[in-house]
C-alpha cells in the first residue's frame, strides 16, 4: 500500500521565505488575512484530510472505478461520497473563492499547494473538485449577476459541482469544427443539442447538481470558432425558490474504458434539447472558455507535480528498506546480508532528479498562484499587466514541460523498485498510468509547445518574453558577485543565453518556414522550462545561502536546499544546449520523408 505525506515544510518556506506573501500586502490587500500562522494551520490541516480521507481511497478507487447505472448516472467508487461530503463540510471547495459568493478569499498561491496535496494523495478524486473551480472561474469573470447569485453559492459551497464541455467524437483542439446546437427560446434560454466526449467528471453521486459548461453554436452563428458560444446547462433544472427541479435533457452515453484515472468518471455526455442558458457574449464563447482553459492547464501542470512527489516518497521509502548488492566504495551495512539500494549512484540520481524537480516545481507553482492574484487584485494596474503577461507566458510551459518531467519521474520511480514496481500492490504502476493523462487533455503537450511558439512569443510584441528575460537577468546581477551562489548563477546565465538564442532563431527561422516552429516548438518549451526551474532554484538558493551563513533557522534544511539545487543545475540545466541544438537542426529532417515512406 503506497503512502503520501503532505510536503507541508517545504510549501511554508515557499510562501514566507521565498515568496514572502506578508510582504506584498500593501499592493494586495487580499493577503492581509492570510497571516503566516493561519496559512501553516490550512496546510496542517490539509496534510491530514487528504492523507487520512483521500489516500486510502486511492487504490480502492483505481480497482472499483465508476459504474454507469441504467438511468445514465454515475457511481462513483466505495467511500468517495462520503469523502466529498467530508471535503465539502471542512469548506475546502470554499478555500480561495471570492467572499461575496461565500468563499474564503485565501490567496491563490495556498490554493495551488492544497490542489498539488489534493492530487497527490488521490488524483481520481481531485478532478471531481478541480474541475469545479475552473467552471467557478469562468461563471464569476463572465457570468451575469443573476448567474452568479444563482450558481456560484452553491458551487462555493460544494454542493453543486461544475464540468466543462468542449470535445466532440469528430474535433479535439479544433474546436472551429463543432456540431453541438444551441437552438433559442422564446423565454432567453436554449435547446442545446449535441454529444461531447472525454468529459472529466461528467456525472457522479456526490454533489446534489452538476453545472455543465457547454461550448454550442447558434443557428445563425458563422462557421469556425467565430461562432461559438458558452451556455450553463445544470443536470437538474433550478426553481424560483433556489431548489433542485425536474431532469435536465443531459445523460451520460458511457464511460471511457481508461488507461488510467479510473476513478473519475470520464463521460460521453449526450445533450437532447436540454435547456441552457447563455453565458457572456454570443459567439464569444472561446474566451469565456479560455478562463476554464487557462485556469485548467496549470491545474494539469500541477499534477505532474504531485504524482512525482508522490511516487518519490514511496521510491524514497523503498529505496532506504530494499538491501541488494555492496555500494561500490565498500559496505554500508556490514552488519546485514546486503546494502540498501539507496547507495547505489543510478538510483540516488533517479531519486535527485525527482527531488530537484519537484522542489523547483513547487516554487514555480506558488510563484504563478502569486501572480494570477496579482494580475486580478494588485492596486496598481502596470502590476497587474506585468502579472497577467509572465502567467499567460508559463501557461503553456507549466502544464507541457511538469506533465512531461512528471511522467518520467513517474516511470523512474517505479524503476527503483525493479519488479515490484510492475506489480499492482505497490501502487507504483496507476502513478504512472494516472500521469499519462496530464500529458494528453486541456491540450496535448505538442499542442502547448505550438501555443507558445506561435501565439505567446508573438503576443504584443514580445512583450512578455522581454519581460521574463529581464527578471531573470535582474536576479542573476543580484547574486553574481556571490561566490557561494556562482554554482546557480553560472548555468542559470548560460541557460538563459541558450533560450534567447533559440527564441531568435525561431523568430528568423520559423516566419520564413512554419515547419521550422513547429519543428522545434517542443525542444523550445522543454529548453524554456529548464530555464524557469532554474530560475526557481537561484531564486530559493539566493533566499536560504544567507541565512546559512548567518546560522539563522533551520540549517540543516536550508543546507539541504542548495544540495538539491546544485544537483539541478549542474545535472540538469546543461541540457539547455542539447536542446538548443535540436531546435536550430530545422525542420528538413523532419518533413524529409514523404507519407508513403513511413
């Protein structure tokens, strides 16, 4: 039985030491309550729900699935309901949400570490609340007041839960091409019509109603994605009083037989003249729909985090018990028939890669919660600007280059377990088939390289890469004259060097030859994600090296801190040339050989 312990210490020195939350409050008023001893009680507490209630229910879960029942419903596995009815109670659904609907308001970067633990302890299960947070979102930027008051309360609260529908059997990214209508009635509100697929918590028995989010297109809207728009379509019809109604027009055709995430209930959803009710802008339902999107895919980048630091602990675990063979520089347990397998070279560097991974990781996932808040609630507006840039740059990158490393940490991890990594007991094979996932939906990992090579790089001018090549240039002059941080700052400078030459190349290579973008886009999005967690590295070693100095707090840990670094960066950071090269090898190796030839 694979266990999960929530990395608690390490996400409160990311708040207050590196981040320093406290600090921002007078551009963020929003931060004012969210005083340090508070923060550490949540996560405290947080720790303990999802190793207590969720864990368990993890391989259960994965072995159960859900069951589709004769009236096109869904059961989830034994002991979610009951779980959710638990989460729901404590009002973590409520955590981060905006206080007038009956949210908390705590500060989105807590939210990112309680989504990370969340997934951790039982990625099935974090979906079925995941997805209702990007539903929440896109109902409180675009939705009416009446909506709001209607919906979001509820939501908040965790009573209701909400999807997202945007996949069809015949179009997946290409969303230009959906057939789903929505016809209009006399009252304002539609019939839509249509079937969606690959629907993430599509249906379940823990909520009392479901608040779809179903992209659809009018009869006299025009073609491609200029004709969208997004219309709410509950499960049950809502009366004047607030109560739940009669059945919606909304079953489930069937559950997707998975590689992995059994427990949630992927759905093809059939829509027969339900009634819905359109939200935002007729034929601008893309944008509204990109608020989910956006908000989905670092929620998707998160997961790659959490399932390799859940699979790193149980392959830590392992690694410290399992005795085979002698280290090669002489016994290590001379008391015992063998040493434990952690003093072999090949599985300490599987395990550092994990380690420094996820440790950067988890910086860079509090730091973009950081600046979602700032690009929504900042008193000063160029803050604000300045924010909503850099968190639409690290969009794509966060959710292709975690899901992708996470993923192989996941397969790396089982690795150290040689044969009982491959046998279903130890839980280390549904880590790997629960991440595979994350590499493939809210837009596969290729999907997110081409976004950002081909509409973030270029977005007003460039504006926003400039703006990330000048806040890490700025941290490198501010700790280059250090000595004790020239092992961060060295690699960090040559790493980011490698990335302006690549953007450059693309910017000549790829206007004159597409192909060449799209060649290279994901050796860009992978040399660009060694930058950013380097970045994060110097950044968490510019904050502790002093204090080591000054003997101040807990050495031990801050000493450790820059053990795990120096490994990133002279292991890791260095593949930003090879990388390099892959992209600048063009696109004619590539597109050589004609389709016959395959």
């Amino acid at each position: 039985m694979p266990r999960y312990t929530a990395p608690v210490k390490d996400a409160l020195f990311i708040i207050n030491e590196v981040l320093d939350l406290q600090s921002h409050v007078e551009d963020l008023p929003s931060y004012a309550e969210a005083t340090p001893d508070l923060i550490a009680a949540i996560l405290e507490e947080s720790g303990k729900f999802v190793s207590n209630e969720l864990a368990p229910l993890n391989l259960s879960g994965d072995e159960e699935g859900c069951t589709l029942l004769e009236d096109g419903t869904v059961k989830t596995p034994k002991g979610f309901k009951e779980a959710y009815q638990a989460y729901s109670e404590a009002g973590w659904p409520s955590l981060t949400q905006d206080p007038e609907f009956g949210g908390q308001g705590m500060p989105h970067a807590v939210g990112m570490i309680i989504e990370e633990f969340l997934v951790s302890a039982n990625h099935g299960f974090a979906m079925y609340p995941g997805l209702s947070s990007g539903a929440m979102a896109a109902i409180n930027i675009d939705g009416s007041q009446e909506q709001k008051e209607q919906y979001l309360p509820k939501m908040v609260e965790g009573s209701w839960t909400g999807t997202m529908n945007l996949t069809e059997p015949h179009c997946g990214t290409d969303l230009g091409m959906l057939r789903t209508k929505a016809e209009p009635n006399a009252d304002g509100s539609y019939n839509i019509t249509g079937t969606k697929i690959f629907i993430s918590s599509g249906d379940h028995d823990m909520s009392e109603n479901i608040i779809h989010l179903v992209l659809a297109r009018m009869p006299d809207s025009p073609a491609g994605t200029k004709g969208i728009s997004l219309f709410i379509v509950p499960k049950f019809h809502i009366n004047d009083d607030g109560s739940i109604g009669e059945r919606n027009g909304v079953s489930v055709g069937s559950l997707e037989e998975k590689m992995g995430i059994h427990a949630n209930s992927t759905c093809v959803m059939n829509y027969d003249q339900a009634t819905g009710y359109l939200i935002g802008e007729k034929n601008k339902g893309l944008n509204s729909m990109f608020i989910m999107m956006n908000a989905a895919r670092i929620g998707v980048g998160i997961q790659g985090l959490a399932l390799s630091e859940v699979s790193y602990q149980n392959a830590l675990d392992y690694a410290k018990d399992r005795l085979q063979m002698r280290s090669l520089t002489g016994p290590k347990n001379p008391e015992g028939p063998a040493d434990p397998i952690i003093v072999h070279p090949d599985v300490r560097r599987m395990l550092m890669n994990s380690k420094s991974f996820n440790e950067a990781s988890r910086c860079l996932a509090v730091w973009c919660g950081h600046l979602v808040e700032m690009s929504h609630n900042s008193t000063n507006e160029k803050r604000r600007e300045w924010a909503d840039d850099i968190v639409g740059l690290l969009t794509p990158i966060i959710k292709g280059v975690m899901t992708d490393e996470g993923f192989d940490n996941c397969v790396n991890n089982q690795q150290v377990f040689g044969g009982h990594g491959y046998v279903k007991e130890w839980g280390m094979e549904q880590f790997v088939r629960d991440a595979r996932i994350a590499q493939i939906y809210e837009g596969t990992n290729g999907i997110q390289a081409l976004d950002l090579v081909g509409r973030k790089l270029g977005a007003n001018g460039g504006r926003s890469i400039q703006r990330y090549f000048k806040s890490v240039q700025t941290l490198i002059a501010e700790n280059k004259e250090n000595d004790a941080l020239k092992d961060f700052t060295v690699p960090l400078e040559a790493g980011i060097k490698d990335l302006q030459q690549a953007t450059m190349w693309l910017m000549q290579n790829g206007m004159a030859n597409p192909d060449n973008a799209g060649a290279g886009s994901v050796a860009y999005m992978h040399l660009f994600g060694r930058v950013i967690l380097g970045h994060m590295w110097l950044w968490m070693a510019s904050v502790v090296q002093p204090k080591i100095e000054a003997s101040e707090g807990d050495t031990a840990f801050y000493k450790t801190k820059i053990k795990t670094g120096r490994y990133f960066m002279r292991r890791r950071m260095v593949e930003t040339k090879s990388l390099l090269a892959e992209l600048e090898a063009g696109c004619e190796d590539v597109m050589a050989l004609h389709e016959d030839e395959f």
